[in-house]
C-alpha cells in the first residue's frame, strides 16, 4: 500500500483536502503537512521516510524539502501539483483540480 505525502505552507487547506480524497482508500494512505513554521502539521523526517509518493502544490514546496530534506528525498519521487494557495478547504473547484491532477492515484 503505496503512502502519500501531500505537502503546502500552513497544511489548512490544499494538502489537508487531498489528504481527505484517500481517507479509506483501499490502495493508498495518505498523510499531509505544512512547511511554513506557522503549519497546522509541519512537515518533518518521520513523514518523508513515511511517504513513498510525495506531493507538493507548489514548486517552493519542493525547493524547501530539497533545502530541509536533502538526503531522505534523493530518492523519492516529488510531484509538483501546481496549484495556488487560493482555495479554501474542501472547495469544489480544489476537489476538481486534485481529482484531476491524481487520477491516476485514485
């Protein structure tokens, strides 16, 4: 069972809404987290060794886990989304955009 990091800055609205796409997937877990010090949850070694499939929703994302998390993601995949923090949590057009983006996960 493959496990999915979702990664955005404060983990309020973007990552915890693809988080809630795969709760009781029957393929997929999937956590999520922030890399803002202000995050909700923020990301940390645990998770990244955790994650087989990491998801960020934006480039600067990645920039961070490349900066903080050198090492542990050599390895692991990054996808960048390319989705902009300006959805609320849950909204249907976020839910629109993350379906489409991770059919293929879903």
């Amino acid at each position: 069972m493959p496990n999915l990091l979702f990664i955005c800055s404060k983990n309020q609205w973007r990552s915890p809404t693809a988080e809630l796409l795969f709760k009781n997937h029957h393929i997929h877990l999937a956590k999520s987290a922030g890399t803002s010090d202000k995050a909700r949850i923020k990301v940390n070694q645990k998770m990244i060794a955790w994650a087989d499939l990491i998801f960020v929703m934006e480039r600067k994302h990645r920039q961070i886990l490349e900066q903080n998390f050198q090492e542990s993601i050599a390895h692991k995949p990054i996808i960048v989304l390319h989705i902009e923090d300006k959805y609320q949590f849950n909204h249907p057009e976020l839910i629109y955009i993350l379906q489409t983006s991770l059919q293929d996960y879903l």
